[in-house]
C-alpha cells in the first residue's frame, strides 16, 4: 500500500475523531480507512490508535507521529501549491460558510463579480450562524465573526465589525428613547442574542470615557440568528446591538433609529480560516483574496 496515502489517512482520522467521519471527508470507503491505518500500524510496528465503538483516541506514540507528519504532509502540499499555483486556473467545486447577514448583504450581492473573475469554480456556499467543523464537514474556509476558539485553525482578520445600538422608531415613539445603558436594565425590553453551541446569551456592551458595561437587559425575545435580529427591531420588538454594516442602510431610511451614540459598542473581529494542514489551493487562494478585497470596500467595515 501506498505509504503516503496511509500517512494521509491516519491524519485525518486523527483530526476528524472517528474513522466514519475521515472517510466520509476523504470520499472513501470505511473499510479502506481502516485498512490503510492497520497498514501504517503494522509498518511502524506500534500502536497510534486506540479505537471505541463511539470514538477514537490518540496513542501517545499517535500523537508523537502525528506531530512530526502533519508537517511534513503540509510542507508537502506547499511544494505541490507552490509549483502549481502560479500556472493554475482556479476551478473546481469549492465548500465555504458564512453568516446568513453577511451572506445576504455582503457575499450574494457581490457573486456575480466573483464568477466574473473565476467563472470555472463551482461555489457550495453554506449560510448559518452555526459554527461548523472544517474538518470533519469538509469545508474548505469560512468566514467568521468574533475571536476564534479553534487555535489550531489559520486565520486571516479581514475586517472589524462596529455594533451599534438601535429600536425601530415605532418602538421608540411607545417606550420613549434610552439616554444611559442602565435603562435597558429597568424601562426598556431588549432583544438578546444567544450562543447556538451553548445557549449562553451574549451581553452587550457599552463604553466611555473608560468606563465599561455589560447590560443584559429586560428580554423577552432572544435569538440564534442574525437576519432573525433585523427582523425583530423592524417589528419592533425592543432595542439590540447589531453590525453597523446591517444597520446603517436602515437607519438612512429611517426604518431603524440609533439611540446611546455617545456609548460606544463592541467591535467584531472578522476572519477567513481555513484547516492548518490543507496548502492554498488555486481556488481557495482566489476566494480569500477577493473576500479580503471585498470587506475592505465595505462603507461600514472597518479594517
């Protein structure tokens, strides 16, 4: 068997925690997995895996050869890209995921210049606020709000996000319009926004002149879902923290109004990541440079 494709195989059962999943992310038979590890095992003449019904566990021995090969695996991919991708056209299907607001307002409206540039890559675009596992659900870069989790994953920032304070002017005109960040606390209902992955509701925060608050507010409404957000302060429903680059257009309009200015929000930091040991393909280089261009043209994004 060929010892670079085991070597291949065993990382990817390493990354993706189970031998189903690997083979599911390489498109191969389960079987062949198992046969390609057993093979390398047997070669090497020690254990790397430890295997339950449920999950697998990395030998300490595992753990030192996965180390040592998944750079030489990636120093590999870099020779391979580097020789490659100078001559190459991007094409080929390509798995990305993004935000469903930063979908629909920025990413979308922009495609048609993408396939402009790149007409041969075939786009699998997900959109969820549901963080996904690159690994084991194959995408190959997503881009992300917030500071990352993921350690081992390599990110690119892209943009800042500004938040800003805004209630429809409905809203406004039945419960009067906040002056401090302390009376969402008492006289006004907020809108919350709740972490997918654990339920945690996200406060928002106020700053100036040094002075930090983290207000939970009065709520009768939380969501997992950034377009949800925008749905419920056109409805009225209570005062949020949303990206400005969703705001703004709404406040110009006057379908949104933003109250506590003076307060400054948090800003978001924005990402491309991709997994450490996949190189820069020619069309995924081509995605993370033209979404890096794309984000710094943003009126409302800052850099």
């Amino acid at each position: 068997m060929d010892q670079l494709q085991s070597i291949r195989v065993f990382a990817r059962v390493v990354e993706a925690g189970t031998f189903t999943k690997a083979a599911e992310s390489l498109d191969l038979p389960k079987g062949t997995v198992t046969k390609l590890v057993q093979h390398l095992e047997s070669r090497l003449k020690v254990k790397l895996l430890n295997r339950t019904t449920r999950r697998v566990t990395v030998t300490p021995d595992g753990a030192a050869y996965y180390e040592r090969t998944a750079r030489l695996l990636n120093d590999l991919d870099d020779v391979e890209a580097s020789m490659t991708n100078a001559q190459a056209k991007p094409s080929g299907r390509l798995r990305v995921d993004v935000g469903t607001s930063v979908a629909q307002y920025i990413i979308i409206p922009a495609l048609a210049d993408f396939y402009r540039r790149y007409p041969d890559i075939q786009l699998d675009l997900g959109v969820t606020d549901r963080p996904v596992d690159l690994i084991t659900d194959n995408v190959d870069c997503v881009i992300r709000g917030g500071e990352l989790q993921e350690q081992s994953l390599v990110a690119r920032r892209i943009a800042n996000l500004p938040l800003v304070t805004v209630a429809s002017p409905a809203y406004l005109k039945a419960h009067g319009t906040p002056t401090h960040p302390e009376q969402l606390e008492t006289d006004h209902t907020m809108i919350n926004y709740f972490s997918t992955r654990t339920g945690r509701m996200y406060p928002n925060e106020f700053h100036k002149d040094g002075q930090k608050l983290e207000i939970s507010g009065r709520y009768k409404l939380s969501v997992n879902e950034s377009n949800a957000m925008t749905a419920a302060l056109l409805a009225g429903l209570g005062v949020a923290q949303t990206g400005s680059f969703v705001a703004m257009p709404l406040i110009e309009r006057g379908e949104l109004v933003r109250v506590l200015e003076e307060w400054a929000c948090e800003t978001i930091p924005v990402y491309v990541v991709y997994p450490p040991n996949r190189h820069l393909s020619a069309k995924v280089r081509a995605f993370v440079e033209w979404a890096a261009e794309l984000f710094a043209k943003q009126p409302h994004m800052g850099r």
